[in-house]
C-alpha cells in the first residue's frame, strides 16, 4: 500500500485577522504551491528521503525533520514501533517565507499518516495534533496556517471545545496575487517584533476590522470586505523589516489593486483585485521589483478550497 498527500500553501493572518484567520492558495495555472508526502511499507524502521526545490534548506538529520517525527509519534500511538515505514518529503515551499511551510509539511505527513493506518484519528483530533506539531517549528501553537492548509477555504479560529475552527465564505471573483522575494525571514524574530502591550484604540480597531469582514464576507459585500482589509497590529511593526514591501504596496496600489499586506509574518506577500489583467500586471511588476533573492516567484491565486488531498 501506497500512499502520496499534497497539502496547500496557506496565508496566516490575511492581514486583518492576526492568528485568527487563514486561507489555502491555489496558483490559477493549476501548478501545485505546497508539500507532498508519499508513504509505503518499508522492511523496518522509518527512513525519510527529501526531494524538491527546497530540500536543501531542511535539516539533514532526519531525526531533527518534523515529517520524520510525525511519523515515529504515529507508530508509538498505534502501539506499532515495529512497523517500517518509507516516506519522501517532497519540499515544494519555501522556509520562512510566510506561505506556511511547516504547517504544510506536518499537514501532508499527518494526513497520509491517518489514511495509511485507517484514520484512527478524527478530523478534530488530527487537527488538534497538526497545531502540535507545527507549533514544535514555529515556536507556539497557532492554527491560522494548519487549518485552512488541511481543510481549504478560508478557516476563522474559534478556539471553544470541539470546534478548532470554522469556514467563512470567500469572494470568488477575488484574485490573490502573491509574491515570494527569495529571502527567509524567522517566524519568532518577526513575531518578537510586535509590542508586548496595545493601545486600547488599537484593540478596537483590530476587533472591528475583523468583525466587519467576517459580516462582510456572509453579506459577500466586496467593497465592505476590502475597505476593512486592514492590518492594525502587526504589519505596522513589520513592513520596515521587510525589504522593498512599502514600496511595492505603493506600487501595486497605483497598477489599481485593492488592497495589499503581508502573508502571514513574510516576507510574502497579497495583493487583491476582482480584475485579471490587473492581477497580471500586479504580478509582472512584483516579478520586476519585488523578486530579489534566487527562487522567488509570484502566482496569481484562487483560495484552494480542498485542502489537504491524496493525489496517488
């Protein structure tokens, strides 16, 4: 028995909603933007092999890879120690780029973990163990990146009993427009940029913002969805940390897009509009003047509304 799993590239935040909003991306030429996981039956033991573009900027140790732990965690759950297993991290993300590139390698080895052992765990609990796991890498459990990366769409995080998160609806004539410079940039630095205390203007700001998108996005009352779009409390503090951001939102601002902010803690990335050719022209200016460093690219995006998924 085989078994191979693609999950999506995701967007935390979507700027107005810091950790408690995130949306899975699919580029629209139908090219796959995330991590995929492929396991069968090994004689013994677990024996992780890396491919893909990005390999190269993963630990070579396996024992220190996550896909690796995943594995080793399901086999002492199961009760199953003994039991090989052969799975190959086909790494297709970028790291520290802000498109979830952890949460979509623990996504992936996750999910294909429970279809090969026959879903021994919910959805909800899988969920619940995919923040876990992800939080190993990113330093703290947040779940903006792993739920809408398992379960597609745009997810809002609840965080009650039994309910990690919901779907909201999206805008289906919005064209997301994202663009990866080439650099990395740590997820615990950018969040050690944040103040520690808010204004309490701030904290209404924040709370209205998000608020009047999610009604907004029910209503599926664009303008309102856009005018509110608004990073309050953390783009702020880490726009200047990211090289070339100011100017290229002030740049695609002028090309006519709607709106633009940082896709998760970057140095990713949005722009929105509900036009192609303006989405196009966003994207060969971003490929002019925000791509700097090797392996930067720019996708013109739909949010991706399956998931995680298996592809074999």
């Amino acid at each position: 028995m085989s078994i191979k799993v693609y999950a999506p590239a995701s967007m935390g935040n979507v700027g107005v909603g810091f950790d408690l909003l995130g949306a899975a991306l699919a580029p629209l030429d139908g090219s796959l933007l995330g991590d995929r996981v492929f396991i069968e039956a090994a004689p013994s033991g677990v024996k992780l092999t890396l491919t893909g573009p990005w390999a190269h900027k993963l630990p070579e140790s396996q024992q220190q890879n996550i896909v690796y732990q995943c594995a080793c965690f399901f086999l002492e759950a199961l009760g199953k120690p003994s039991v090989g297993l052969a799975l190959t991290l086909e790494k297709n993300l970028p790291v520290g780029s802000g498109l979830g590139s952890s949460a979509s390698s623990v996504v992936a080895a996750l999910y294909a973990l429970n279809l090969y052992f026959d879903e021994p765990y919910s959805p909800q609990q899988l969920l619940l163990l995919m923040g876990e796991f992800e939080g190993k890498i990113s330093g703290s459990v947040h779940f903006d990146n792993v739920a809408p990366c398992y379960l597609g769409g745009m997810q809002l995080m609840l965080n009650v009993p039994g309910r990690v998160c919901d779907t909201i609806p999206g805008f289906d004539d919005w064209y997301w427009v994202l663009a990866y410079p080439g650099i990395s940039l740590s997820t615990a630095k950018m969040r050690a940029l944040l103040p520690e205390h808010y204004d309490r203007s701030v904290a209404i700001d924040f709370g209205r913002y998000l608020s009047a998108f999610v009604h907004a996005s029910y209503k599926q009352d664009a303008a309102l969805a856009i005018e509110v779009l608004k990073d309050v409390l953390a783009e702020p503090y880490r726009a200047d940390a990211i090289p070339g951001y100011r100017q290229a939102r002030a740049g695609l601002a002028e090309l006519g897009m709607l709106t633009t902010g940082i896709s998760g803690s970057g140095p990713t990335l949005f722009s929105v509009t509900d036009t192609l050719a303006t989405a196009q022209a966003a994207r060969d200016w971003l490929e002019q003047h925000y791509l700097s460093g090797p392996g930067g690219f720019s996708h013109i995006c739909r949010l991706d509304k399956q998931g995680a998924r298996r592809v074999d």
